[in-house]
C-alpha cells in the first residue's frame, strides 16, 4: 500500500508537541514495511525529496515568513502536486491545520482520504493568544479566523475522521460526520524502558512536569498548587522541564511563591533526561488547561509512574483512582490535595504504578501502527465501493 503520510512539520527533535512526536513515532513504525511504500509530505526551509530509512520525505519550502505561507494559495498548490505525483493509494492528514488539511480535502474525491484530528484549534486558540506579545495577537485574529474556517470545514465534511479519545470523538461529531475511529496516540514502549541513564546530578525530582512552557500547558496551575504541599511536604523536589513564552513568568511566580529550594527549571530535556526523570519520580503532573494529546501521561504510564492529569486533558488512559488521579482544570487547590495524596501514600502509589504499567502496554506503537494499516484498508475500500466519492457524501455509517 503506498501511503502519502501529511504533516505541518517532520524531524524537529527538539519539540514537546504531541502531533510532532506523534508523526515521527508512527512514521517509524509503518517505515520499512514490506507491504508499505510510505511518504511524508512535510514543510520546511528548503524544497527537498530525500529518502530515509524506508520512507521517502518531501520537504515544501515554506518561504521563512511567518505565518504568511499558511494562508498563501501557492503552498497549498504546491502540496496538491506533490501528493498527485505520488499517486497514493491512501492520503493521511495527520492535522486538521491548513494547508496539510486543505490539501487532503481538495484531493478526497480522488484518492481514499482519513484525517488525524489531534486537537480542536478554535478552544486551544485562547490560551496560544495569551502567550503572544500585542503585535502578534493583533495579527492573529486575522489568521486565526481563517484557520478556525478551515477546521470547522474539515471537521464537518472530513470524510474520515481518528481522534484520540472517545470524548473528543463526541466533541467533533456532527450530522456530516463521516465514519469516526478512535486510536490512542502511542508509546514505544520497550525503547522506553530500555533507553539509557543520563541524568543530570542531583536527587531525583518527586513530582515532574515536562512540557512546552505555554498557558495551555497549566504549568502555572502546578505552580499555584504547590505552596500547600511544600508546607506538608518541606523537602519535596518539583522538576519543570521545557521552553516557551510563558517561561519568564514562571520563574517570577516560583519566586513569588517562595518555591525557588523546591521547583528546579530544567530547560529543554532530552528523551534520555526526560525518562530518568519519569523513572525516579514519585508522579508526573499534566495540567493542562486543554490538550488532546499529551504524551507525558503514555510515558509515565510507561514507566509505572501514576499521572495526575486535568479533566481537560481529555485523559482516558487515566483511571481516576487506578491509573493515577483527575483534578479539575485549573483548580490548583484540587491539584494540590491530589499531590498530597499520592505523596503520603507509598502504597497507592506502588499500586497504581502496577496498574498504570500494564495499562501502557495497551498502547505500544506497534499495536497503534497495525491499527492505522486496518483502517487504511478499510477506507480505501469504502471509497471504492463509493465510486471514488468521499465517505461522508455517499452516507457511510460512522464506526468506533
């Protein structure tokens, strides 16, 4: 099957950003397939056809400027081309973002199409604002209205739609709604237990947080919660690892807040660092104020660590209880009182680690990658018992 893999951006080590970290995983795992031909049709700062190890990368000069190529008609056409050249047997838009999603639409009558919708750009777009000096959120609201068009327009008339999670599935379902499936994102998981020590000197952290330091992410929520638990807890060791805007502002808050001997910015961590942080902590904190892939709850999940995760961060693989623990999204008392609670208990902690462990297993990236190979068969079957029209227009049923 030959595969035209879409993405905004493809390579980029050094991102926190679960669509990121989700493409390169399931690119790693369809890669070399016998019965898969695979092409990534990416942006980036130079046009480019290079091949990888078992896949092909065709790199669209996006021209440097800003958010000005995303809106430009002629990256777009250029994308149109690029996946017609390959001729696939399957167009896979792992964005509901324009132009990756634009393009798979305009080509969905001509070739199976099924779109990845990791997110719901029009509710993250409030705090992405927040974290923009005034220039930039002046501008925004030009863009972002013509992203929020494109994405409403792609989520209604997509003819095939995966999310991650069964309550985003309701979130986006609509009359038009084509056949909707639910994967999970994934986990590698025994390149994870197996990955080496590089930890930096030091103890280990109790509690971790690891990810863009943006307000969508909620580390000022953790933050916030802390204050209470240092005061129960005088010795505990919080790790925050990560960049972004909102840094600056949290390092004030921390000092604000007296947590200068308890809370350590690491910066940008590496996979390595980051897995000895989840190795040695006692429980890794998502507070996400909205996020609908966040990949430090598979990872800790990985490595036996419970998770506390905010009701908004769309968390199924948490078990309130079991798994880890819920709080709601930006209550930093509730936030706190949970870190209490698993900081005080050795044995809930031991137990929902075991849990959390055979839960993580559940979602191996091989597991994930045979998953998306079923439903690739499936679609490309629909759409041709339809005649090459898309799904959603010849009435198929939606699918769980």
């Amino acid at each position: 099957m030959k595969i035209a893999l879409i993405c905004q951006q493809f390579g980029d080590r050094t991102s926190y950003q679960g669509s990121d970290i989700y493409a390169a995983e399931l690119v790693s795992h369809l890669a070399g397939r016998s019965d898969v031909d695979l092409h990534v049709v990416t942006m980036g700062s130079a046009n480019a056809v290079r091949q990888e190890d078992g896949f092909t990368c065709h790199t669209l000069r996006n021209n440097g400027l800003l958010s000005l190529p995303y809106v430009h008609p002629l990256v777009l056409a250029r994308m149109v081309r690029t996946i017609r050249a390959i001729r696939p047997d399957i167009v896979h838009v792992l964005s509901t973002r324009y132009p990756c999603s634009a393009a798979g639409m305009l080509l969905r009558n001509d070739y199976p199409l099924l779109v990845t919708a990791f997110g719901i750009f029009e509710r993250e777009i409030v705090y992405y604002r927040e974290d923009m000096r005034p220039l930039e959120k002046a501008l925004s609201h030009v863009f972002h209205a013509f992203f929020i068009r494109n994405e409403r327009w792609v989520l209604s008339r997509a003819p095939e739609l995966v999310v991650s999670a069964p309550s985003i599935g309701e979130l986006l379902r609509t009359p038009a709604t084509g056949p909707l499936h639910v994967v999970a994102g994934g986990i590698d998981v025994g390149k994870l237990r197996s990955s080496g020590s590089s930890l930096r000197p030091g103890p280990a952290p109790d509690i971790v947080f690891v990810n863009a330091l943006t307000r969508l992410k909620g580390a000022d929520v953790l933050l916030d919660a802390l204050p209470r638990v240092v005061k129960a807890f005088p010795e505990v060791r919080v790790c925050i690892g990560g960049r972004g805007p909102q840094e600056p502002e949290l390092r004030r808050l921390a000092r604000n807040l007296g947590l200068e001997e308890n809370v350590v910015f690491s910066g940008f961590v590496t996979d390595e660092e980051k897995h000895d942080y989840y190795r040695g902590c006692k429980a890794v904190v998502v507070p996400s104020r909205w996020d609908c892939q966040p990949s430090p709850i598979f990872e800790a999940a990985a490595f036996g660590k419970p998770v506390i995760a905010s009701d908004m961060s769309h968390p199924d693989i948490v078990e309130d209880g079991v798994t880890g623990l819920i709080f709601r999204s930006e209550d930093a008392v509730g936030l706190g009182e949970k870190i209490l609670m698993l900081l005080g208990d050795d044995a809930a902690r031991e137990r929902m680690g075991r849990a959390a462990t055979l839960r993580a297993d559940e979602y191996d990236w091989k597991s994930v990658a045979e998953k998306y190979l079923a439903i690739y068969g499936d679609v490309v079957r629909r759409h041709r018992r339809h005649g090459g029209r898309a799904a959603a227009a010849a009435g198929a049923s939606p699918e769980r």
